[in-house]
C-alpha cells in the first residue's frame, strides 16, 4: 500500500503506527505531500483509494482484529470512537491554534492563542482525570484511541508545553511515556523531545518590549549675570 501524505504531519504518523502494530506494510512515496493540487492524506490500496487521516487510521486498525487497535468489541470500539471525536474536536483545534504560529505556520494572534492555552489545559484535564484510573484510554491494551491522542501530543510535547504547564497532569505524562516509548511508536516518532524547564508556555510569539529608561532630569539654568 501507498500513502500519499505529508511525511512529518502527526496524522500521517498515527496511521504509520498503526501499520506497524498490525504488521501492514505501507510505502510513503518521496515528497507526496508536496502537491499543489489534488486532496492529502491518501491511502491506495489493490481495491481502491481510502481519503481523509481518520478514515485511514481506522481501516489500517480493522486489518488485523486479534490485535485490538479498535478494541475487542463493539462497546470498546464505541468508546475509541467516542476519544477519537474527542481528540480532534477539544485538543486538536486548540493545540494547533497554540503550536502552528511557534512553528512558523500561521501568524500569531495573542488572543487566539491565549484562548487555546485555557482550551488544551482543560482537555489535558479531562484526559488526565480519565488516566487516573486506566492504564490505557480504552481497554487493557494500546488502541487506536492512544495512537492519536499521542500524536496529537507530540507537537505540543516538542514546541510549547513546560513542566510547569504540564505538572497539574502526571496520569496523563505517565501513559504518554508508556506510549511513546513502545517499539511501534519509536519506530515512526524516533525519540521524542520531551518539555523542559527552559521553554516558556506563557510567553506569546512576540517579545515584550523592554522597559524605557528614564529621562535624566533637566539642568536648572544658570543666572543671568
């Protein structure tokens, strides 16, 4: 199979582990995702083209059922559903508010990214609440639920999140190791940064003006002779 899909995006990796786990080979061909026209991600298969990163994730998952990616059965399936929609609606659209004008994607609006500051913390909340008493999002096992909410994290892990931005979430940094670390994930992620102290998650794009000094006080005049 064949993916035409930029190389580096998340989307394109969450379904390139999902390969790996259900042992499918897939081929991206050199600078796919460079294309002017035409519609991206693409997966080509002998039976015809599957479009869109979700549904390609989701048909790369089904492949081998003994796996699990999309659970053991239908109400583990509902529930990776359920985190997916979740993903892509309260984390995906505010992180990539935030992480795409540090990037060099977007231009920089301070009101929209203070808003998707507030917006990711409060889904990193949810997730962490969840994380508390499950190893995995869905089920005793990695599914696709965990492959893209990783991914979805991984931009945010490498450019803006801090310690102390993410110290309120450790179930949350917990199942992040865990996944990350798998030989599934490592073999398309490599090794992934991790926050820091150094990096400022407060800070907006621009540098705030440094203070003005104060003008020196003026001499009084000398007296006319």
């Amino acid at each position: 199979m064949k993916l035409y899909a930029h190389p580096d995006n998340y989307k394109t990796k969450k379904a390139l582990i999902a390969a790996q786990y259900v042992g499918l080979e897939v081929a991206c061909p050199d600078k796919a995702g460079e294309a002017v026209t035409g519609r991206v991600p693409v997966l080509e298969t002998s039976k015809g083209c599957i479009f869109s990163s979700g549904a390609i994730a989701r048909y790369i998952s089904r492949i081998s059922r003994p796996v699990g990616l999309y659970g053991q059965n239908l109400i583990e399936g509902g529930m990776i559903d359920s985190w997916m929609e979740f993903c892509t609606h309260e984390l995906e659209v505010p992180l990539c508010t935030w992480v795409l004008p540090v990037m060099g994607t977007y231009p920089n609006i301070p009101e929209a990214t203070a808003c998707a500051k507030e917006d990711v913390k409060r889904s990193l909340g949810v997730l962490d609440k969840h994380l508390l008493h499950n190893t995995y999002m869905v089920g005793d096992s990695i599914t696709l639920a965990d492959i893209s909410v990783s991914c979805a994290l991984v931009d945010g892990m490498a450019h803006v999140f801090d310690d102390k931005y993410l110290k309120p979430f450790p179930n949350l940094m917990r199942w992040f190791q865990l996944c990350v670390n798998q030989p599934e994930f490592k073999k398309i992620l490599g090794q992934v940064k991790m926050p820091t102290e150094g990096k400022d998650s407060g800070k907006d794009a621009k540098k705030e003006a440094a203070p003005k000094k104060e003008a020196a006080p003026k001499k009084d005049a000398a007296p006319k002779k």
